[in-house]
C-alpha cells in the first residue's frame, strides 16, 4: 500500500477566495455569515447565509465559458487551479492516463435549474438554453476540471448530501493508496445557496434565522453556505522524488450507515465511522489532537457528535480539540468536508486550530473542548474531519502530519 | 368548517386515525406524531389557513407555538388565525 499525501490545496468560500484568506479568517474567527444577497430574499424566513462575495465570474471566465459552467463548476475551477498550481503538477503522458477526478456535490448545477424553471414555470417561456443539461449536470465540475488539466483516469463524482465531499476524498484516498492513480484531485462543491435550495431547507425547520452556534446551549440550527474546496492527493514516494510540498498525509478513511432514519443522526453510526477512520489509519486514539466536527449547530447533531466522540475517545475525549467551522463560514452541503479538511491541515501544518465561533453558553449535552471562539495554538500530530449526512452516510477522514 | 375540526382533521391524517378518534387532550407522542410528522402538520396547518406558524425543530419547547396537545394546538392556530384578521 501506497502513502498517500496533499501537495496541493484550494478554496473559495464565505470566509475567502483562496486558502491563505480562508485560513487567516480561521484564524482570526471570522464570521462569513451575513445578510443574503439575492433575488426575492423577502419572501425567505431565512435571510442569512454564508455567500461567496466579492467574486466576479465574468472577470475570470468568458462568454463561452460562462455558458458552460454553472456557480458550483465556478467554484470548482476557482479552487482547482489554486490546488493544481500549488501542486506544482502538469498531466501528460502516463501521469495523465492514471490521475483522476473524483468531487462530491449534493446538489450539482441547482442555480442553473432554479433560473431555468423560474423561466418556464415563472415566465411562461417555452424554450431554454441549449446548454442547461450539461451545466447542470453533478459531474459537470468534475469533468471540466478534468478537460481544463488534461487528467484522463478514473473520474466521477459522488453525493451523499453533507457527506460527499468526504465519500469523494475517500475513493480518491483508495485509488491513490492502492497504487492505481499516482495522482487524485478531489474534494467538492456546492452553490445550494440560491432561492429555491434555501426554500427547501427552509421547510425542514432546522435552519437558523440569526447565527450557527455549534455546541453552544443557545444555538437554534444550520446556517447555509457554498464554496468549493480541492485538493491534489498524491503518493508519497511520487511527490518525495519530484520534491514537491507535502501539506498533510491522508492515513485513513471509513463510512458507515446508520440504517436507520432519513434525518435523524445516530450516535452508533457516527462513532463506527470514526472508530473505522482510526483504525484503517492505524492512530492510536489518544494521538489524535485535533477533530473537525461536522457540528452543524442543530440540536440533534451536535449532542449525537458529541455523544459518539465521547464513546469511541473514552477518557480522551476531555482532552483533545473539536470545533465547528461551520459556525464561520456556514454548512457548504457536498463541498464541506473539503472546506473543512483546510482547518485540519492548518492544525497539523501551522499548529493553529480553528475556533467554534459564536458560541455562548455551555450544553452539559456537548460537554467537550470545542475551542470556544479564539483560535488556539497547539501542536498536534493527527486529526480527523467527521461528516454525518442525512440519509444517515457518515464519513470521516484521518490525517497525519508529516 | 371551524378552525379546531380543521386541526383535528389534519392531526388525524398525519396520525393515520379517524377524526372522531382524536381528543383534544392527547399529546402527539400519543398520537404517535414524531418530530418529522409534526413539520409536516405544521406545514399542512400553515396551507389551510395561510398562516406562518412561528416553530423551531431545533428546538420545540423553547418556540412561540405550543405543542404540547391538540387542545394548545388549535389554542394556537386560532390566535395566529385572529391576528391575521386584526
């Protein structure tokens, strides 16, 4: 079996349009969350989320371009390119052949279909753009990421709701550990941040009106956010020999599923998952320093997390670190894991771990160190990131600093 | 139809139950409502009357709507029905 490590990472999201920006507003404990800025936000209940500002598609893509890509393949492209550069890598030849393209959305080309049904069900209209298939498409982003580098192995893309960008990182963990691609680029976007994504999670009555708190005693549920974050994965004695910059090792992954309810998460489920990641990483528990909650600041989610951490942590669990970043740049749906993997590296890398913003006041029911507001300096030998979709598929990743 | 049958009616349906067979008194754990059941009765109480029911799933208890019975229920609905008329 092959180590696998990243040599590259990008982002775009509600806290910044790179990974240095998004890392410096972990750090600082920033708040992405803000007012909406869409069409008919006056007949949303929920005004608040977690958007891309300050972003210019027409500035970076042309005309052609623009007709092809829908928000979430923008983003794609967007992170992409700051992970591949940063990776340093160029595909051709047999590198080509064998890397592949594996990326998790939940939702796919929603602003596409929300604009598009809006003008023949709202308009009356009765043609649409020839284009709206393959720009809405869930493997729209992965294939053109995978035209634009000329990667020509093993791509597709994955869904599993919050949990897809997890899932994908751990095909592309396997296709890379097993020897079958040298190299994967991976993680996930999603631009479910639109009128009729937000109206439908309205409905669920679980989403916030005033802020995400993630294990705080007053927080009152999710808050929505978008973004895409990517990742170059990539064996370790193949980036060792072209003396590329190892950010990180991915050591293990598992999934479990709670076969149980659509919504609700389950505590067994959740500590299989996490159990599993350690195991197949072979991390004692009391190494691990650092966890990326999946803490979406519902009720039901964060005291099950806790509850699940606590089980399989045993006596460690009073003694490591686990936050939410959600709370910072809100729930990124399919691209979240990857968003979130950027504080994890952050902890191995730089010492620094991501704080819970906004959090208020103690839930005895989520009784853990969620790093409280202000980022903490620690080092930290490995991490784990945790996500727990509905539909009950949980997946969590181990790291390992190098 | 009075806005207290109409409630009954919806609570039965989402119960699987005969209206006749829903007291005002019964809690909907007895009803065997779950919390999923009881966002899609809100959501059916809010399309029949066309009213906005001020409810939190995160957090039940701590919302603006009583649920805990039928009675506190229809309670509930009447006053959110008045204040749209007022």
């Amino acid at each position: 079996m092959r180590r696998v490590v990243i040599t590259g990472a990008g982002t775009i999201n509600a806290l910044g349009l790179s990974v240095p920006a998004t890392l410096e507003a972990m750090r600082e404990g920033r708040c992405g969350i803000g007012p909406l800025e869409m069409r008919d936000v006056d007949r949303l209940a929920v005004k608040i989320g977690g958007q891309v500002k300050g972003f210019d598609p027409e500035a970076v893509f042309n005309r052609q371009q623009i007709a092809l890509y829908d928000r979430y393949t923008q983003f794609t492209l967007m992170a992409a390119e700051e992970a591949i550069r940063q990776s340093g890598l160029e595909f051709d030849g047999e590198l080509a052949a064998k890397s592949g393209v594996v990326l998790g959305t939940s939702g796919g080309g929603l602003t596409t279909q929300d604009e598009n049904y809006r003008a023949v069900y709202e308009e009356g209209k009765n043609r649409v753009h020839p284009f709206v298939v393959p720009k809405l498409m869930n493997n729209a982003a992965c294939s053109h990421v995978s035209m634009q580098y000329n990667i020509k192995g093993p791509s597709f893309t994955v869904a599993s709701a919050c949990s897809s960008s997890n899932h994908a990182m751990g095909q592309a963990f396997w296709f890379v550990r097993s020897g079958m691609a040298p190299v994967m680029v991976t993680g996930g976007s999603e631009s479910m941040l639109c009128f009729g994504g937000i109206k439908a999670w309205e409905g669920l009555r679980v989403m916030s009106k005033d802020g995400c708190r993630p294990f705080s005693a007053t927080r009152n549920g999710m808050v929505q956010g978008e973004g895409a974050g990517i990742f170059v994965f990539e064996d370790y004695e193949h980036a060792k020999a072209r003396g590329a910059e190892i950010l990180a090792e991915v050591a293990g992954f598992a999934m479990s599923s709670d076969a149980a309810d659509i919504v609700m998460p389950s505590k067994q489920g959740a500590a299989r998952a996490i159990s599993g990641a350690l195991s197949d990483a072979g991390i004692a528990k009391d190494k691990i320093g650092y966890i990326n909650a999946h803490g979406t600041g519902t009720a039901a989610n964060d005291k099950t997390e806790c509850a699940a951490v606590a089980d399989v942590f045993g006596t460690h669990a009073d003694d490591l670190m686990i936050s939410s970043t959600k709370s910072m740049h809100g729930h990124c749906i399919g691209a979240t894991g990857a968003v979130e993997l950027l504080a994890c590296i952050m902890a191995l890398k730089d010492g620094v771990i991501a704080p819970t913003i906004g959090y208020e006041e103690p839930d005895p029911e989520c009784a853990l160190d969620c790093v409280p507001n202000e980022a903490r300096e620690a080092r930290i030998e490995a991490a784990l990131s945790n996500a727990f979709a509905f539909g009950g598929l949980n997946a969590v990743l181990a790291l390992r600093k190098v | 139809m009075d806005i207290r049958t109409k409630v009954i009616e919806i609570l039965a349906e989402q119960a699987v139950l005969e209206p006749s067979d829903v007291r005002e008194e019964m809690t909907l754990e007895e009803l065997g409502i779950d919390s999923m059941g009881l966002v899609e009765s809100i959501f059916a109480i809010e399309e029949a009357f066309d009213i906005s029911v001020p409810f939190n799933a995160n957090d039940p208890q701590e919302s603006d709507f009583d649920i805990t019975s039928v009675a506190r229920i229809a309670d509930g609905v009447e006053r959110l029905v008045a204040d749209q008329k007022a």
